[in-house]
C-alpha cells in the first residue's frame, strides 16, 4: 500500500490514501461521509432462457471506511481483472444499480471511454477516491459509477438521479472532467429516454 492518508472532518472534503504503517498498527478506523456498496454484472456468461437483463447482477460488499476501500480495491475491484462483458459497480449503500431504482429513475448519466490497456483502471480509482473522499459539489446527486470492459470499447458512467437539474448535472459533468483530466468532450443521456428509444441519446455535454 502507499503511504500517506489524510482526513477531513466530516461535512468536508476529505482526502482518500492508503492508510500508513502507524495507522495501520494503531487500527483507527477512517470513516467515510457515507456508506458504499460494491456490485459486480459478469454479463460473459450466457444467461438462463427467460432471465431477467439483471440476473447476473450481484452485491458483493458493503463498507464505510478508508481502510475497507483500500482492502477491497487493491483485492478486488479493478477493471484490469475483468472479463470482456463485465461491470464493477460503486453505488451509494441502499441504491441499486438499475433504472427501475427510486433513486435512479429519474436521472441519467455521464459517460467517459477508456482504455483497459492504458488509462481504464486509473480513471476507476480517482472516481472512486473522488466519491468516497466527497470531493463533488452535487454529491446528494450522485447514484454511483459503473466501469464496463467490452471488446472494442470500455466507458466509465457516472449515474446522477435528476436528469432534468442541467445546472447540478453540468457541475457534476466539468467537476468529472478535472478529476480524470480528460480533455475530450464527455456528454450526459437520461435513462428514461434510452428506456424508450433503446439508443442513447446525449442531452448534455461538457
């Protein structure tokens, strides 16, 4: 693990690193604003005639502290261990990774292309440490991220729960941009409207 860590009190901005050897001896647990729930979809593997699209889809783990992300990321969670077809989810603990979700059925999501081969696990870890260390102005906005590993393409979405709050979405989109530093335009498509048109279709971008 790295070496350094540093925290915020709550209600501000904290800084998310591995804990350091004194902390880690000391056994201090560093609370998170919030409690996380990491869920993986491993959509490789054929599914059962008449399965529902979601079926694959399943909680793994519940943490609210640093030391509990550090264990699970450096074990687990990295779109470099993926399979081809698969999605590593971190959503806010109680809110499920899927339109239907009362949390999620109104809003949308930004959507960044990566790279598996370059730059893919790296954007995951500073959007997590991002989420979990409260670093995002609209973070009562925010569902979760999900990271998909696909044959030709891989993206990162950041899902948000009012798709039709432009100003909160458009922070939330140019505050994204700087914690990845990606200079591409990055573009913003509700749920709803890709329920319906089964394509998506960008209603933002930044």
């Amino acid at each position: 693990m790295a070496s350094e860590y540093a925290a915020a009190p709550t209600g501000t901005t904290m800084a998310v690193a591995p804990p350091s050897a004194a902390e880690t001896v000391a056994k201090v647990p560093h609370k998170l604003e919030r409690k996380w729930a990491f869920w993986c979809d491993n959509q490789s593997k054929p599914k059962q005639q008449g399965a529902a699209w979601d079926s694959s889809l399943r909680k793994l783990y519940t943490f609210d502290t640093v030391e509990e992300f550090w264990c699970l990321y450096d074990q687990i969670f990295r779109p470099s261990k993926l399979v081809v077809n698969a999605e590593f989810h971190l959503f806010k603990a109680g809110v499920e990774p899927k339109w239907e979700d009362p949390e999620c059925a109104g809003g949308g999501k930004w959507t960044v292309i990566g790279n598996r081969k370059t730059n893919l696990d790296n954007m995951w870890l500073e959007t997590l440490m991002a989420l979990i260390g409260e670093q995002f102005d609209e973070a009562d906005e925010i569902c979760g991220v999900v990271v998909s590993v696909r044959q030709r393409q891989d993206k990162l979405s950041l899902w948000t729960k009012t798709a039709t709050n432009e100003a909160a979405q458009m922070s939330l989109g140019r505050k994204w941009k700087e914690i990845l530093d990606v200079t591409d335009k990055i573009s913003y498509s509700f749920h709803d409207a890709s329920k319906r048109e089964r394509s998506t279709k960008n209603r933002y971008s930044v």
